[in-house]
C-alpha cells in the first residue's frame, strides 16, 4: 500500500516525484523504512489490539518522510510549472514573435 501512495503522489506531482526518486537512492529511505514510520504511527495510536492509520494520516507521514511539501503546495508548485512550459507538441515560431 505504501508504494501504491507513493506512486499516486509521484503521478499527481511530478516535482515531487523528482524528490522521492532522489531519496529512493538512499536505502534508509527506503519503501520498507517508510513503511515501518506508519507502522510506528499505528503502534502509537492503537487502542486495545486494533490500530489504524487512514490515507490522509499516511500522507502526511510520507510528506514527512520524505521532505515533500503539503499536497495544495505540490499541486500548486505544478500548475505553475505547467504555465511556464509550452504545451506538447506546439511549435514556437520565434522569428514571428519577434517580427
């Protein structure tokens, strides 16, 4: 489950992407690390034998983890990015431009 968080985050936030493949080269950032901090989350909010940590907390413990900003931030972060780049497949006829 963690690694299919991991992908949704990195295919809804191409910057954060960027930081999480960074941070994959490093074995303590690990999947099996990030996993074992939301296992530290449950352990420490379990009542009686049942414990639980919902997609949202999961998410912000995997921000955490990996130094990835908020989800607002990131998606905002990539709306800028995507003004500034031209789109796909558009030619720019710079000497038109200029003209």
């Amino acid at each position: 489950m963690v690694g299919q968080q991991l992908k949704d985050i990195c295919r809804e936030e191409p910057l954060s992407a960027e930081l999480i493949a960074q941070d994959m080269e490093d074995q303590a950032m690990s999947i099996a690390q990030a996993e074992k901090r939301i296992k530290a989350f449950a352990d420490d909010h379990k009542t009686g034998n049942f414990s639980c940590v919902t997609p949202q907390e999961a998410d912000g413990i995997l921000r955490k983890f990996y130094g990835l900003p908020e989800r607002a931030v990131a998606k905002e972060a990539t709306r800028a990015a995507d003004k500034r780049e031209p789109a796909r497949g558009m030619d720019l006829d710079l000497e038109a431009l200029l003209g």
